[in-house]
C-alpha cells in the first residue's frame, strides 16, 4: 500500500514541477469540483457478502493540470466524499489520490469534454476494524466553457471502485456515477 501511494506522489510531484519550467504560456490548470451522487448500492464481502444501501453524498474534488497538447490534459487530483449506511446508519468516508486525462473539442470557448480518471483510494468506517484501500477508475464527459483564464466545466463522471483489506469486510465494491461542477483557473 505504501509503495503505490509513494509511486503517485512522486508522479503529483512531477507534474507540478512543470510550474517552474514553463514560459508565458497558460498551461497550468488548478480547480475545484463540487458534485452530486445519486442513491448508490455497495457490495461488501466475506464475511458479510450483501449488497447494501448508502445515502447520496456529496463529493469534493480538488485538482491539478497540465495542457500537454493543444486539446489534451493530464492531471492529478484528489477526492473525497463520505456515505451513511441506510441500513445501520453508519457512517463511512472515501478518500482517494489519481491521475486524469482530458481532451476537449473545438477549440472554442463552449468545447465538449472527455476523459478519465485511475487512482488509489481508502475507504473507512466506523463498524469496520479495519480501513479498506483499493483502485478507482472511470470516464468523464461534459461541457465547458472558458473565458479568458477561467473556466467551469459540468462533467457526468461513472466508475467502479474495489477495496480490500486483511480486516472484516475482507472486500468492498460498488459502480457509481456523479455529476460534478468544476470551475477552474489557467496560468
């Protein structure tokens, strides 16, 4: 676990020391998502192995990119959001650290959106005696619209996540899809 945080840390650090090798072009993009996720429904294995509601929640997303060619973007970001357990009413918290890719045509101010996300998350919960980490991946389209150094973009994201553990649950799972608000600055 240690080493595949490491490995996408020294990754975030590289992209961001494209900051000070740049010349006065505007490729550097930081922002902030704010969204929504509908009612989803999680599995959770051994030794429990149910399906299980969770209330909507929302999702916080902070991020960071770098234009690397004229209509593409690689970046990095992070996420979090926490859910209750109708069932229990428990709470639990996701926490998770990626890479994302962007492509965006025409090249206009109003352009449409595409890409995706990979990233290593933790989900915790208090009746579990143990944090679960795992994979998260997905795709993300929508619209945007810059003007000048600003932007705001609405993108649909959907993905699946799966986390395991040595603990009890041993593994959970769920698919997802959440409608994201972006709104960011390029320098």
């Amino acid at each position: 676990m240690n080493r595949k945080i490491v490995i996408i840390s020294l990754l975030c650090f590289t992209l961001s020391l494209n900051l000070l090798s740049q010349v006065s072009e505007q490729k550097n993009i930081i922002g902030f998502g704010a969204g929504y996720c509908p009612a989803r429904v999680v599995w959770i294995g051994n030794p429990v192995n149910l399906w299980t509601d969770i209330d909507a929640s929302p999702v916080l997303q902070i991020f960071y990119a770098r234009q690397v060619l004229h209509s593409v973007r690689l970046g990095s970001y992070f996420e979090y959001e926490n859910a209750t357990f109708k069932s229990t009413s428990e709470k639990a918290s996701r926490y998770n650290l990626g890479l994302n890719w962007l492509a965006q045509y025409p090249d206009a101010p109003f352009n449409l959106q595409l890409g995706g996300y990979f990233g290593y998350g933790i989900v915790k919960a208090d009746i579990w005696n143990q944090s679960l980490s795992g994979i998260d991946y997905g795709i993300m389209i929508g619209p945007a619209y810059e003007k000048n150094n600003f932007g705001i973009a609405l993108h649909l994201q959907s993905g699946y996540s799966y986390y395991t553990s040595s603990g009890t649950p041993d593994e959970v799972s769920y698919s997802k899809a959440r409608l994201l608000l972006k709104v960011y600055y390029k320098f």
